[in-house]
C-alpha cells in the first residue's frame, strides 16, 4: 500500500511499482480492477469535483462518468481518466454526472511510468 496525496484527496492504495521507492511525485496510471456495479459500488456524487479520500471498507473516487463511443465507461479525476469495466449496462442519463466510486483500496493500484 502507498499513502497517496492528490490535489483533491488523500488515502492509501496498491502501489505496483518499486517496493523501495522513496516518498516523492510521481507520473502513475490508475487501474481499478473491480467491476463497477451502479446502485452497488457506484452512486450519485453527493458533492461536485474530483475527489478521493478513504472509506468504510476501502477508498472513494469521486469524478465525472463517462462513456466512450465503443461504450466503455471511464471516470475522470480531475483530468486522469480510469478506465472501467462495467457488470451491467449504465442507467440512462448517467453518464456525464458526477458520481462516487466505493471500491476495495487492494482493488486500485497506481502504475509508475516516466515521461
């Protein structure tokens, strides 16, 4: 687990790069390999703009959903967008509203890369 600080949260995730890399900024991809279930694991953001912060049993990723013409669903935080695998179909009207992610923090990992 890494403690991770954004601009818009903080919490602790799966950090799959160097186990021994010193604290610091770093360049890194978000996963989230849980499917994402609405009225489950994904509801209506109570609040606007990205955030991520820890939860209950995990963290929450709060952005705004969205779908790609091939369907693909994808939150976006503040300008990362986290691909999604759904397990049904979105309710009508969803995408492009702001909504809350409630998701097992060993379920998101950050992938270092350099630029």
């Amino acid at each position: 687990m890494a403690q991770i600080r954004t601009s818009f949260g903080v919490t602790a995730v799966r950090w799959c790069g160097d186990q021994a890399a010193e604290p610091g900024e770093y360049h890194v991809e978000w996963t989230v390999d849980e499917d994402t279930a609405w009225g489950r694991n994904a509801k209506p953001a109570a609040d606007t703009g990205p955030g991520v912060r820890p939860g209950r049993h995990g963290v929450v990723l709060r952005g705004r959903l969205n779908l790609t013409v091939d369907g693909t669903a994808v939150i976006d935080l503040d300008g990362t967008r986290i691909l999604l695998d759904l397990a049904a179909p979105l309710p009508e009207g969803v995408a492009g509203t702001w909504v809350e992610l409630f998701l097992e923090r060993e379920k998101v990992a950050l992938h270092p890369f350099l630029l």
